[in-house]
C-alpha cells in the first residue's frame, strides 16, 4: 500500500495532492473522530464530492493548521 508521501510523490507533476478521508486524518494527526468534527466546525477546509462523505486536502488542512497557531500566538 502506498504511503501519503508516496501518493503526494506521484500526483505532484498533475498540479494534484491526495485527499484524505476522515479515518486517515485522524491517523495523520493522531486525534480522534470527534477531534475531526471539532475542527470541521471551526472552519477546517473539506473538498466537495459528489459522494457521501468528507473528503480533506492535506495541503490546505496544513495551511488553516498553521493560521491557526499563528493566531493562537
């Protein structure tokens, strides 16, 4: 099985970056699911789809994380 990094490799010459599903944010950041809807509430950035389900793009999920803590500071 391929790893994020390995994902995010692959995808880099198409302008894409993977996106996550819940369960593997999670993982990512090592929180849990109510974590997950904790930030989604707080304006975390979700990609639309035309299936059920939330679908997050590591790349922006990074970058409110960042706003985040600098707001924070």
């Amino acid at each position: 099985m391929a790893t994020l990094a390995d994902r995010a490799e692959t995808l880099r010459p198409t302008g894409l970056t993977p996106l996550l599903t819940t369960a593997q944010l999670q993982a990512l950041y090592g929180v849990s699911n109510w974590t997950v809807n904790q930030w989604v509430q707080q304006g975390c950035p979700l990609e639309p789809t035309t299936f059920r389900g939330r679908r997050f793009n590591v790349d922006a999920v990074r970058a409110w994380m960042a706003d985040r803590e600098l707001a924070a500071a």
